[in-house]
C-alpha cells in the first residue's frame, strides 16, 4: 500500500499531441442515455472522466433542455479564462446566490463585481495576512495540542480538516471562538448549506425555495439564524468601532467607489458568507488529500520534515522559487483540485478554437482531467512534487484556483494556512494510512472522499 495511491482518478488516453488548441472538425454532441444523466448527476466526477474520456478539447451535453460544454483541454480553457465578457459567471438564477448573495463568488454582474472586487483586494493582501498568521497558528496550536494528547491518534481526516478550516475562517474573520459563532456557524451548519445548494444544482427542477417543504423550512430557518448573527456581528463592530486585526474589520473599512462609500451590510453579509463558503469545504478538501499523499510516501513526509526542521538564514527567506513543501501542496491539488469544475456561462455567442458555444449555454471547465492531461504532465497520475521546483505552468495548464480576473482571491491566505498546518503536523507526527482501502473520490461543488476515512497520527 505504502507509496501509492489508490484513489488516483483513472488514467485517460488522449489523441492530441501538442498542447495548442487544436481545431475540432465537427463539435461532437453526447446525448447521454438515462443511466448516464443519472450517474452524471450523482457524481460530478463521472462527467468529468466522461466528458474527456474521447480526448475531446471540447465535449457537449445536451441533458434535458441543458447545453452543458465542458473544456478538457488547456489551450481551449485558456480561451475562456481570458475573456470574462463572453465567458463570465453563471446568470442570477444560480442556486449558491441562495446563501451567498451577490458576493464575489456568484456574483453575475460584472461591473458590481468588479467594483467589489476591487474593494476587498486589500483584505487578502500581505499586510492582511500577515495579520492573520498568529490566528492561523493559534488554531493550528489548539487543533494539534489535542492530536497530541495521546500517543496514537486516529483521525477521521475529512473531518477533522472540515472543523479546523471552519475554525480558521471563523477566527480570522470574527476574531472569536468558543461562543455563539461556533454555535452557529458549525461544520454542520456549513456542510447542510452547501449540500442543499448542490442538490438544486443537480436537479434544477427542485421546488421554490418558498413552497414549505421539511428541506425547505430547513434552510430557510438555518439561513435567517446565520443571517441574524452576521447581522448583529457587523452592527455590534460598527457600532464600537473596535478595531481586531481580522476580515470583518478590514470589510468594513472598504470602499466601493471613488466617492469612498462604505459596503452596505447587506454587502459586506453576502461577503462574509462568501468568505466561509470559499474557504471552508475547498481548504479541507486540499488538506484531506495531501495528508492521505503524504502517508502514502513516507519518504516524501520525511523529506518535508527535514525541510522544515533546517533552519532558515536570513538570506534564504528572500529566496526566490518554492519550498518543497509548497511543491508538495502544488501537486497535492493538481492530483486531486479541491475545485474539479469552473463554470461559467455564455453571454454572447462565441467560438472556442472552431468548436461553437451558443449563448445561454453553461460551460465547465474540466480542471480536473487538464490536471492528469499526459501532453502536459510527465507521468500525470504520480506524486511528483519536484515538478513545480522550477514554477507553476500558465496558460490555462494548472488551475486549482482559477486563472484570469476570477482568479482566487483568498489563494495566499489558502496557501499559507494549509502550509502552517501540514509543517505543523509534519514536525509533530508520522502520518500513516488506517484503512487498506484508499479514500473513494467524490465531487459535486468539491472533490471529496465519498466516505470519512483514517489516518494515524503517531506522535514523534
Ligand atoms: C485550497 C483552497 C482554495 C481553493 C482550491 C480555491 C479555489 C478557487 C477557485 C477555483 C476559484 C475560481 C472560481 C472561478 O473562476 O469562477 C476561487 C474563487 C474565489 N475564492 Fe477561492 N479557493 C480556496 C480558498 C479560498 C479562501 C481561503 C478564500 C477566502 C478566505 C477564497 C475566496 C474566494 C473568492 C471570494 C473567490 C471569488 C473570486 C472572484 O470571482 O472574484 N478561496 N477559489
């Protein structure tokens, strides 16, 4: 078991051999049969192996009345990532504006985004991170100082980074733990959001959120608790006018125009969800697989403790390149993104290479198949973490957060947070597999494993 992985996505064959964007013939149309929309519609991932099982750059579902065209290919992605005007966010009937609103995320309006957008530059920016990092590490302590109490500690790893990426935003952007945030706001919470907001997405014919049925009442109660609470939050903060070092103080500082009008509270709610939503499920998502990676190759974890354990000169933190945990991170999420999907929709009708995108169509970007695409990747299905030593390949290659104007704008605050918890946890234990089974990948709005999964930490 030890040095493989078991759960790597199958191995796909495709016909092309260079990475340009090559001109299909004639678009190839998959009418899927009722098995197939139904497989489809369980499980993201198995569109995503359908859609580039044939090589396609661009494949085309037609599932019930949807034009679904999904980019397998990078030189195709990169077409639709450099142009937002024709490729941009899905319009307003998308399900997650039920609990984001209009923040970053689902926001289908260009010019309010980009104002928005602009706004909350600064809150992820260095000054702000660097504001953020001892509560990083004040949660990292109280994560692992409970991991170490025993010798031996089983996780339920998916779990485990669920709570404790739910614990890094919550006190980053409240500056507070142990009250009724964490009442509120709980993985639970989080997870039932999301999950009613992916069901929608699956069966687009689910009934108005209005009609009162037990799921419906559901979410409307768990919303109007969460919406209480952001609200008094933000009424309470500007109301001190305390300042804490963390999002909330730095969404209300933003300003949205030249004027330097403030974010309305109801902007600055749909931001702070957006914030817990973005952060949350896609964090533990990437710190779940690199775990499980990295007890697959204890070699590759001892290589990272040795890493962390050196002491750094002060000439080398001006280095220039990555660190090898950073490398390792890297192909964490190229074998596994934590995002497998970027959808977009058509505004106006458009050309991708020769391959037509009608307007209106949706459009998914196959992050995770032009993750394993071999014309790009040397041995794709391999942890290899060396191959980012030299930097990270562009050009819609490489996209587990984006590319373009969409692009992540909580990337740095991601990367630092995963990179101070796995040091942390690297330095303090030997990572090993639990189960014989490897975890069973799964993906709707993330790539998750189907079932919790263990790992063993061994105190060191
Ligand atoms: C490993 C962790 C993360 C991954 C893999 C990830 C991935 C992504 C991806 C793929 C997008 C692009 C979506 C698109 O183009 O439509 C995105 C956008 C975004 N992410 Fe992240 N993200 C992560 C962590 C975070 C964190 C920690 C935050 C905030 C604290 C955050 C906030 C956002 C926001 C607000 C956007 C929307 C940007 C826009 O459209 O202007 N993300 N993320």
């Amino acid at each position: 078991m030890t040095g493989t992985v078991t759960s790597a996505l199958p191995t796909r064959q495709l016909r092309h051999d260079s990475g340009v964007l090559s001109a299909p013939t004639a678009p190839r149309v998959h009418v899927p049969a009722l098995g197939d929309i139904l497989r489809l519609r369980s499980n993201l991932l198995n569109a995503i192996q359908y859609a580039a099982s044939d090589g396609s750059e661009v494949s085309y579902f037609n599932v019930g009345s949807k034009s679904m065209i999904f980019i397998n290919r990078a030189a195709a992605a990169d077409v639709v990532l450099s142009d937002i005007h024709t490729f941009g966010k899905p319009d307003g009937k998308n399900p997650l504006r039920l609990v984001l609103g209009d923040g970053l995320i689902s926001n289908p309006y260009h010019d309010n985004w980009l104002q928005r957008r602009r706004a909350l530059q600064p809150m992820y920016g260095r000054p702000s991170l660097a504001g953020m990092q001892q509560k990083m590490a004040d949660v990292i302590a109280e994560h692992t100082r409970r991991w170490e109490y025993h010798d031996r500690t089983d996780l339920n790893v998916h779990e485990d980074m669920l709570a404790f990426a739910l614990d890094v935003v919550s006190r980053c952007m409240f500056s507070r733990s142990g009250d009724t945030v964490s009442d509120v706001i709980t993985p639970g919470t989080v997870s039932f959001l999301l999950g009613f907001v992916e069901r929608r997405l699956r069966l687009p014919l689910s009934l108005p959120v209005s009609v009162q049925s037990r799921r419906n009442r559901n979410f409307t109660s768990t919303m109007r608790d969460l919406d209480d609470l952001v609200y008094r939050l933000i009424k309470e903060r500007r109301g001190t006018g305390e300042q804490h070092d963390d999002l909330l103080d730095i969404l209300l500082a933003a300003k949205v125009d030249d004027a330097g009008n403030p974010l309305t509270d109801v902007e600055v709610r749909d931001e702070v969800l957006t914030a817990f939503v973005a952060a949350y499920e896609t964090t533990a998502s990437a710190l779940t697989w690199i775990l499980y990676l990295l007890a697959c190759y204890p070699d590759i974890q001892q290589r990272v403790r040795q890493e962390i354990r050196t002491p750094v000169s002060p000439g080398q933190k001006e280095r220039q390149g990555s660190t090898f945990l950073e490398c390792v991170i890297n192909e964490g999420m190229r074998l596994f993104p934590p995002s497998p999907t970027i959808p977009r929709q058509v505004k106006k009708d458009a050309l991708i290479g020769s391959a037509e995108a009608p307007k209106g169509s949706f459009v998914m970007l196959n992050v995770a198949a032009i993750h394993r695409d071999p014309i790009i990747w040397e041995r794709p299905d391999e942890f290899v973490p060396e191959r980012f030593m030299n930097g990270i390949p562009g050009r819609g290659k490489y996209l587990p957060f984006g590319a373009g104007a969409h692009m992540c704008i909580g990337k740095g605050f991601a990367m630092m947070e995963m990179g101070m918890l796995l040091a942390s946890v690297v330095d303090k234990f030997e990572i090993s597999l639990r189960d014989s089974a490897g975890p069973d990948p799964r993906a709707l709005l993330t790539l998750r494993p189907r079932e919790g999964f263990g790992l063993t930490l061994t105190r060191i």
